[in-house]
C-alpha cells in the first residue's frame, strides 16, 4: 500500500511563525509513514465570487488541485482575537467555492496550534471545526492539539522537543489513523 498524502495548512503567513514551526516538526515526525505537502494560502487574493470562472480565479484552482490530491489536511493555526485567522478562513471560503465544487469535501481533517498563552489556540481550533461541518471534513475530534509554545518545544533542528515529542507524535499517529479509516471514496 502506498503512503498516504497529506496536505498542510500553515494559517500563518510569517516564515517565522511559531505555528509554522510546529508543523514543520510535526511533518518530520511523520515523515517516514506519509508523504507531506505544504499547501500555499499566502498568496491567494482576497476570495470573491466575481472572480469564479475567470482567470484571476486560478490561484484558488491551483490550490484546490493540490488539496483533491491530498488523503488528508492538517491545519496547523494561530488564533487572532479569539478566532481563525482572516487569511485561512479566506483560504477555506476561497476552496470551497463556487458552490457545489468545493475541494474540501470528504476529506479528513486534523487541527492544531501553539501559542505563548495557557489556552493556547482553543477558540480558533473550535471555529474551525465548526467550519469543517459546512466543508464536509470528518474531522479528528480527540486528542485535542492546543500547545503551549515554549522555546522548548522545538529544537535547533526544526525536530519536537522531548517534553512534547510523545505526545506530538501520538497525536500525529492517530491522525494517520484517522485519515486512513475516512478516506474520501
């Protein structure tokens, strides 16, 4: 049996993001059992509906062809003003649209975050699952992944501290699981 793809989203679009940090060490952490793709939003225009069919909606097309192409996403996410950031959620309504041809559909999901603060990104992480219902995106509901950011948690080499390593990796290994029991048919 091949390795499963997986697609993730980084909702940050700062190269130094903490959060982009965590998923490049929760990527090395699987690397050995799937094949990752960082999936690209930075870039996308602002989503409107003007737009579909023409060619300046082919910055959305090319990133929805990689997500058809994925068995499963991971987002991986800051939360601002207790929410999804505005350049995922534009990233979601963007791939998800016109109606009817959403990219999204049926394919498993899984979300994480870091933050310095003790809830760390509960709310953005609820919103989003609330979104995955509407996207039709069976999503990992346990373990839940808010992580605490410490300078600890990730190495000088980009790998999962120790402190965090076990419970990272569990969690990584019951996405698998989980994108392997929902995959989209």
């Amino acid at each position: 049996m091949s390795k499963l793809k997986i697609g993730i989203v980084v909702g940050s679009s700062s190269q130094q993001s903490i959060n982009r940090k965590l998923a490049q060490g929760l990527a090395k952490l699987v690397q050995d059992k799937a094949d990752v793709e960082f999936l690209e939003i930075s870039h996308l225009p602002l989503y409107n509906r003007d737009m579909d069919g023409t060619p300046a909606a082919q910055p959305y097309e090319d990133v929805k062809q990689k997500i058809r192409s994925c068995n499963g996403i991971l987002f991986v996410t800051p939360e601002h003003n207790r929410s999804v950031p505005a350049l995922l959620k534009n990233a979601l309504d963007a791939c998800s649209r016109p109606y009817g041809q959403s990219a999204w559909a049926g394919i498993p999901a899984a979300v994480i975050g870091t933050s310095p603060g003790a809830a760390a990104t509960a709310m953005a992480q609820q919103h989003l699952r609330n979104i995955f219902v509407f996207l039709d995106m069976p999503a990992l509901q346990q373990p839940e992944g808010f992580v605490r950011w410490s300078d600890e948690l990730i190495d000088a080499q980009g790998n999962i501290g120790a402190a965090s390593h076990d419970f990272l990796n569990k969690y990584m290994d019951k996405f698998l699981a989980w994108v392997e029991l929902h995959q989209k048919k």
